[in-house]
C-alpha cells in the first residue's frame, strides 16, 4: 500500500442514532437505545483514511459548540489535518439523526447540513493551490452542486465522489464526466440514471451508462445483500463478509474510504471490491460511525 495525500471536501455533524429493542412501531414510542457521537460522511471518510495509514486533510465546517470541538480534538489526536477548514462562530454543528430497527439496518434518518454551504466556490479558490497537491480528492454531496462543479473543474488530481443519498446525488449530474470514481448505493444509482434497477443485469447497464457519462470506476452498495463494482470491462458482484452486525451507520463510509485507496493502489476491480467490504464489515462490528478497530492491515487480512 502506498500513502497517498488525500484532501477530503464534505460534511461534518453530530450523529444521533436511535435503535430500537424490537420491530419498529410508526406512530409510536419504542424502546430501544440512543447513542451520540462525531459523524458526516466527509469526516467518516476523513477519519477512516487517516486510521488506514493515509496523509489526510480535511476540508469541513465546524461550529462552536462542544461536538465540533470534540471533532476538532480528535481530529489532531489521530493526526488529521484540519487547518484548512472553515470555522463559523455562534454556530451549533450539523446533525445528523438515525433510527434504526433492532438488526441495526436504518429505516430513516433526517440530517441538517446547512453549514455545508459555506464550502463555496469563492472559499475553494482559496484552497486551489492544496487541492491540486493531493494524490486524490474526495467529495461528498452534502456541499452545493456550485461547490462541487468548481471542483471537478478546476481540480487536477483524480476525484471520487460519494452520492451520500438520494435528495442530493442529483448535485453530481454534472460531474459525473470528471470523475474517477463514484460511490452510490441502488436508489442513487437509479437517480443518476433513470434507470430502474430490479435484477443483477439491470445493475449493469446502469453502470454501463455511468461509464458513457465518463465515470471510470462504479461501485454501487446494496446494504446486506453485498456490492457491485464496474470499471466498463470487469463488472462484478460479491456478498458481504459474514459478521455480527451492531450498526449500519458510517459502513458507506468506510467502504468509500477502503476503495478510493485501492483506486489510487491500481488494485484490480475484484480487489477495489473485496476491499471496501472489508471495511464495511470492520464498521459494521463498531456501535460506532468509525470502527477504532479499522486499519489496511486489518483490513488486508480480510483478502488473505
């Protein structure tokens, strides 16, 4: 594996995540547990990187209250660049609130990501000079489309986009041509394409579609049933690790992180695959949005 210098652009928040005991009842109270903790897709991926041995900077929002200097700290603590993000006064942070049944699978979750806006084109000017020093860049689509059309633009460095979810994967349509990488799950997919995806080969033309908009490499989650990767030649499904599954919450993450490294690696497209289920299966096993536990070598030892 190499260490590659990777710039992260997205969302940071607070994560409120609600399970409950038994089969949720709507329209009613259910019993069951409640954790808080740091999250947002682009600090989720950030932190993963950076627990996977890579050279990582950061480019979030953070408020002022407790939860973003809680980030903050543990951001140094690990050894996670964030100087170059923005930071608002008599803010409170971004949050992001999940419930989950008892199999730990979301059934919904709603977030407020409205800091995210402050990442505007006028900001990345600033940060040009950076951006096009990193190995790769990622993006997440919780930043505005306008945020995310500067990048792929003005941007050098191979970029790998996560779809984060359905309302707002459309904010990539017109990037996709300048993109190394995507990660989506089958109703962003479905979204990006028009397509309806009801069986294996379905998948496939979807992703072929992708692939004549420009994107290189597809990978697309499908929660416990597995993943599917394409790069236009190889296309290719595999079932999930077996594990005991805690929490569902951050696995796209780590699955975008593990892969993106393995892109920048020229690992082969059964390989890129393996790898981002590896590190869906070390978050799964983490009540946590990041497992403490990930690592490449652990992650390694899911191939052998």
């Amino acid at each position: 594996m190499g260490q590659h210098k990777i710039v992260v652009v997205g969302g940071n928040n607070v994560d409120i995540t609600a399970t409950s005991q038994t089969s949720l009842v709507y329209g009613d109270s259910n019993p069951g547990s409640i954790h808080t903790g740091l999250g947002g897709v682009g600090r989720n991926i950030a932190e993963n990187l950076t627990r996977m041995g890579q050279k990582v900077s950061l480019i979030t929002v953070f408020g002022d209250d407790e939860f973003s200097k809680l980030a903050q700290v543990q951001a140094e603590r690990i050894g996670m660049d964030i100087s170059d993000a923005i930071y608002v006064s008599n803010a409170p942070s971004c949050v992001y609130v999940c419930i989950t049944g008892p199999d730990g699978d979301m059934a919904v979750a709603v977030n407020d990501m409205e800091l995210c806006s402050r990442i505007d084109p006028a900001f990345l000017e600033t940060k040009l000079d950076m951006l096009n020093m990193a190995d790769g860049i990622i993006i997440d689509a919780n930043i505005t489309e306008e945020a995310i059309d500067y990048l792929v633009q003005h941007c050098k460095p191979p970029i790998f986009a996560d779809a984060v979810s359905a309302k707002k994967a459309s904010r990539l349509h017109q990037s996709l041509p300048h993109l190394m990488g995507l990660k989506s799950n089958q109703i962003e997919v479905e979204l990006l394409t028009g397509q309806t995806i009801s069986h294996e080969h379905d998948m496939s033309a979807a992703a072929q579609t992708l692939h004549q908009m420009g994107v290189e490499y597809v990978l697309i989650t499908l929660g416990s049933r597995g993943a599917f990767a394409s790069d236009g030649n190889t296309q290719l499904f595999e079932k999930p690790f077996p594990q005991r599954v805690v929490n569902t919450t951050g696995c796209g993450d780590a699955f975008t992180a593990a892969t993106t490294i393995a892109m920048l690696d020229h690992m082969s497209t059964h390989d890129i695959l393996k790898m981002g289920l590896a590190a869906a299966s070390i978050c799964a096993q983490s009540e946590h949005a990041v497992s403490d536990q990930i690592s490449y070598e652990a992650l390694t030892g899911f191939l052998r």
